[in-house]
C-alpha cells in the first residue's frame, strides 16, 4: 500500500506566524489518506462490505515549515496491519527541496456500520487492504 499526492499551499492555510497552521497537516494528511483509499477502490470495497475507516491515533512530528505557494508531497505508506488495526507512515516533503516537513503514523480500525464495534481484519480484509 503506497500512494502519493501533491497539495498547494494557499493563504488560507497559513496561520498568524505566515506558516502553514499545524491542524492544516491533519488535514493535509487525511486528505493522502482518501486519496489512496480512493484511488486504489479500497475505501468503495470497505463501504460495500460495512466498514467505515475511524482514525484512533495520530502521531505527528513537525520537522520544518511551509509557506504559502509550496507545493506539498504527501507519501504514505502501509506499515502494519494488526488483528484489529492498521497503521500507515505519512511523510510530507516541500516539492522544491524534498526537505521533510512532516514524519506521522496514524493508526485506525475497521468500525463494523451496523455494531459500531472494530472489526477483527481476516486474512481476506488483510489482502485487499495489502494491495494497494
């Protein structure tokens, strides 16, 4: 499972300090995450089979600044699969330098629709979520 996306920095997205706002790289981050999901179909075949994607962790680390006008390479990449989650490696570059702005892990569960409960990931979810 790997995916990558770019994203602009508007002004909108800077906070007082003419950077962009810490809470925007949540955003940023989750916006790679859809993304991926997305693009491969895995988010469609998860819904079809009642599961809904429930962040219940982020650890974010901030290593540099972006300003307004970078355009933003978000990387993110499949590290674990659990029996009950599944935790990914985020990674957001300036495009000009490559020069790391974030490192993340964000860790969620399968929330099974009808019970609101984790669901357990058989090998058959292990797989589909795997080939992304």
């Amino acid at each position: 499972m790997k995916g990558e996306i770019e994203i602009k920095v508007r002004g909108y997205h800077l906070d007082i300090y003419a950077h962009v706002n810490n809470a925007r790289y949540v955003e940023f981050l989750e916006e790679a995450r859809w993304a991926l999901f997305d693009d491969s179909e895995v988010g469609k075949e998860m819904i079809s089979r009642g599961f809904a994607f429930t962040v219940v962790n982020i650890n974010v680390s901030y290593l540099s600044e972006a300003r307004v006008n970078d355009v933003l390479v978000i990387i993110t990449d499949l590290k674990k699969i659990g029996n009950k989650s599944i935790t990914l490696s985020q990674k957001i570059f300036c495009k000009t330098d490559m020069k790391q702005v974030v490192d993340a892990e964000v860790t969620f569960v399968l929330v099974n629709m009808k019970t609101g409960k984790a669901a357990v990931i058989d090998e058959e979810i292990r797989s589909i979520i795997s080939q992304v």
